[in-house]
C-alpha cells in the first residue's frame, strides 16, 4: 500500500498548524473566567462536542454522540459497489476534551486533533467524486473525544471510556459534584438517557485496537532531547485515604512525654513514604492531601488525616512497596501511641501496550527521521489515560509528544508545531503499518 501524498512536508505542517490552532480555539470553551476547565456533561462539554462534531463532518466521517456523551467520527469502510460496510471493525483513535481546573490546552485534546489529520491524510475518494471519502484499509478508522477522563466534576475519572468499555458501574448514578447534582440528574439535563448506558458499549469484534497520542507528562522526552516515544505500558495505581488517631490535649499544658500527636505521627509517615518509594524502589509516592483536626492553634491533634497515591510500572512492584509502608507506619505509630488505619479508595492494575501496537508506533516514529527517531524512546506512562479502560476490549498503543520540562495538568504544558508535525506523521505511518498487517 503506497500513500504518496503522506510524506509531503508542507500538508504535515499544514496538518500540525490546524492542531495548534484548534487547541488555542478549544482553549476559549471555558466554564472559568481565567483559564481553562471543562467538565463532563456541562454546556462547555456539549459546545467542544459541536465543533468536534463539525470538523468531522468537514473529513466525510458519519458522526454520532453515544449514550455516555462521547463525540465518535467514522471514517467507513466501502464495498466494491461503493456500499458502507456497516459490520466492519474499526481503529479507535482520540483521547478526551475535558479537563481538570485550570488546565493546559493540550493534555487529551491534541490526541483528538491528531487522530483528525490522521484521517485528513489517509483517506480516500469514494468513487470519482471528491466529496465523499472512505478508509483506504479493511477497517473503518474512528475518531472518538472521551467525554469525562479527569474525573474533575463528579469524582470518578474515565467515566466516558468505562461506558465504551462496558464497564460501567450502576453505583456511579448516585456520585454528586460540588453543587450536589447527582450523576443521574446531569445526565438528564445534558439530554442523554441513563437507561440507555449500554448502548455506548463496544463489542470487542467491532473494533481493530486503539491508537492514542498525548503529551507526555513528564520530563524525560525533553530531557533526552527527542520529540516522540513509544509507551510500554500505563501504570498500575492504588490510592488510600488514611487516618492516624492520636489525642487532642491543650497545647500548652500538656508535655511532650504524654503527647500523642496524630499530626506529627502523620508527618513522619509522608517523608517515610517518599524514602521508602525515592530511594528505594522504582515507585512513585505521593501524599496530596493532609488534614489536622480539630485544627486548632493551641490544641494538639488529635487526628490526621491523608492521602497516599501509588503508582507503578507493575502490579505486584507496586503491592510489595504498600506492605513496607504498612509496616513501616507500624512502626511510626507504635512509638508514638498512636493508632492507624487505611480505607483504599482505587485500585487500576497496569495496562501493557499490545506488543504490535507498539512495533507499528516504534516503526513510525522512525519514519519521521526526527531526533532519537531511529532507536526511539519506550516510555512507561506513570499517568492514567483512557486507553487504561479501552484495554479492556481490545489492543492499545500510546504515542508520547515531548512535553517541555514535563509540566502538565497547569496552563504552561506546551507542546511545539514541529513535535505534533512529527507525531502525525509517525501514527500515520503506524496506522499505515497495521493496514498491511490487517489485509
């Protein structure tokens, strides 16, 4: 299979000039005053799902918003006699259009951009008329906008992909965002039909994998002085809220002998969490949130209370690391008088990177002749994406964009015109790619 048109310099900088723009105008469809947020089953979320829906249309692709408010375009398949061959499997490409709270422009929504100009490349005329379009490949290409991947209004993240995957949860009905709406109730109000959640699941024989392209939210891209990488896998994560139960007494009239201080008992514990996961294991650690009560300035604490996020390149890695920090705030705890106790709040096992997702991307990437394109960097990602979910029902693949000095989820993540150039042209190659390995 030859694509000519696919190496031409000027339509791929042409092609990474629209993402960039489209980007700055997406970043305009904001809740907020100043910055940029966007949640799941707002008006903002149904205007970026127009335009999405609009550029599309622009392509030739049949456009649909599913049960769950996830805007999908179709690239189709034809029969000889110019038919839509309605039953044909499909390649899933796209990422998510939300955001978290004053969020950059590029996390999820470049991924959606790209997998456009992946169709705008390889797609053909339908016939002798320029007007229409098909997939050039035994499958239909889809580009899907997840609905809901930051989890930012409702509490719980991956709520559009979980509903393709068919996995959704009928006790995520009853979640509230900050004003007390229920899911349900969004639900309604943005005009979808909870009983009707189903129909946004896939069938595993309805699709080919899925393709997804993100900024990397980390330095080592940037460290390393190249713009693409292969990503091996999506992190396996756990969190916990935990408790220390100490003694509130009177700050003043109680000595240091007989305090049981919950707070510092606390404190003792995040920097052993950071030694325990830094230095000695390839885990990542984190305690984001932390809680004194009663809070007052004369009074001892009596209770803390915290968070622990753990994330790592393997399930049972990540396991062993959560049983050393058990037993080390033990440990702590026992010294102190103080009592502790966990309550687990998510638990995501890692997903693999299907291995020929990953040849096809590594295979693109060196197409590009970018730095670092002939030997390109694998990347483990230590943040969740929503092929985490997707993986559920078929192969994924992941390409990273070098994000410069790694910085995401804030308004200064940047990803340059000539990396997305770069990457649009390498996951075009590997959808290339996989179309020869599918005839």
């Amino acid at each position: 299979m030859t694509l000519p048109s696919l190496g031409s310099p000027d339509r791929i900088a042409a092609a990474a000039r629209r993402v960039m723009n489209r980007c700055d105008e997406l970043a305009r469809v904001s809740a907020a005053d100043q910055g940029i947020e966007r949640v799941y089953l707002s008006a903002e979320h149904a205007r970026v799902n127009r335009l999405a829906a609009e550029w599309m249309r622009e392509l030739g692709m049949r456009t649909r918003q599913d049960a769950a408010g996830n805007q999908l375009g179709r690239l189709d398949v034809l029969d000889p006699s110019g038919a839509v061959i309605s039953d044909a499997p499909a390649l899933l490409i796209g990422s998510h259009l939300d955001t978290v709270p004053d969020a950059g422009r590029y996390d999820g929504i470049v991924g959606v951009l790209m997998g456009l100009e992946i169709v705008r490349l390889l797609r053909v005329p339908a016939g002798d008329s320029d007007s229409a379009w098909r997939s050039p490949f035994p499958f239909a290409i889809e580009v899907v906008a997840f609905s809901d991947e930051e989890g930012t209004r409702f509490g719980k993240a991956l709520l559009g992909s979980s509903a393709v995957a068919g996995l959704w949860n009928d006790d995520w009905w009853a979640l509230t965002d900050a004003a007390g709406t229920t899911l349900r109730q969004a639900f309604l109000e943005f005009g979808l039909d909870p009983g009707r959640i189903g129909e946004a699941a896939r069938r595993p024989d309805s699709l080919v994998g899925y393709l997804e392209a993100h900024i990397e939210q980390g330095p080592e891209l940037d460290r390393r002085g190249e713009a693409l990488a292969v990503v091996s896998s999506i992190a396996s994560a756990r969190r916990f809220q935990l408790v220390v139960e100490g003694e509130a007494r009177h700050a003043g009239g109680t000595p240091y002998d007989m305090r049981r201080d919950a707070l510092l008992g606390a404190s003792e514990a995040a920097l052993a969490i950071e030694r325990i996961c830094r230095t000695e294991h390839h885990i990542i650690g984190t305690v984001g949130q932390f809680e004194a009560f009663p809070g007052a300035v004369n009074i001892v604490p009596g209770e803390t209370h915290f968070s622990l996020d753990l994330r790592g390149e393997f399930d049972g890695e990540r396991d062993r690391v959560f049983d050393e920090i058990s037993r080390e705030l033990d440990g702590i705890m026992g010294r102190r008088g103080l009592r502790w106790r966990s309550r687990e709040v998510h638990n995501a096992a890692a997903v693999m990177c299907a291995p020929l997702l990953q040849d096809v991307v590594r295979e693109g990437i060196g197409a590009t002749g970018a730095p670092g394109a002939s030997d390109p960097a694998t990347i483990f990602s230590r943040a969740g994406h929503d092929a985490m979910t997707i993986g559920a029902i078929t192969d994924v693949g992941m390409l990273f964009l070098r994000n410069p000095d790694g910085i995401s989820h804030h308004p200064d993540e940047a990803v340059s015109a000539a990396d997305v150039a770069a990457g649009i042209r390498a996951l075009a190659e590997s959808v290339v790619l996989l179309g020869h390995e599918r005839r």
